[in-house]
C-alpha cells in the first residue's frame, strides 16, 4: 500500500469521525437553545444544522467517488482500455 492510498483512506475515516461528532454537536446545541431560546430556534438548529452536515458530507463523499472515478479512468487509458470500468484501481 503507497502513502497516497493510506492517506486517501484515513481521510474516508475521519470524514466519518467528523461527521458523528457534528451530528452530537448539532444535537447538542439543539438543546441548549431549545431550553435557554425557546423550543422552536432549537427545532430550526437541529433541522439546519443536520441539513448542513448531511450536505458537506455529501459533497466531501462526492468528490472522493470523482477522484476514484478520475483514477479509474486515467488507469483504463494507459492501459489502452478507455472508458470506465466497474473495478477499483488501487
């Protein structure tokens, strides 16, 4: 396994690291504004603060699969193959 590859997995993990402890926070500071704010600020954080993290996450998955897609292709060209194939190159 090459360092690049190692490092472009230990990213995918803690995306999803980062993405749990966002979920907590965001449940967290629900709460807290639903007690000292009222209920619905507190409702309107949780439903746009899970919005939000669900969306970055989304869009920090998307361009990982584009870069994998990206490689495949380069891979399949070199090979004198041109075109997406449904194996992984790694």
């Amino acid at each position: 396994m090459t360092l690049k590859n190692f490092i472009i997995g230990f990213g995918s993990k803690f995306i999803d690291i980062i993405v749990v402890v966002s979920i907590i926070l965001v449940i967290l500071a629900a709460l807290i504004a639903m007690t000292n704010i009222g209920f619905f600020y507190g409702v309107g954080v949780l439903v746009f603060g899970s919005l939000s993290v669900i969306m970055s996450t989304f869009f920090l998955y998307l361009m990982i699969d584009i870069r994998e897609k990206l490689v495949t292709i380069a891979a399949n060209t070199a090979a004198g193959n041109p075109g997406v194939s449904s194996e992984k190159t790694e």
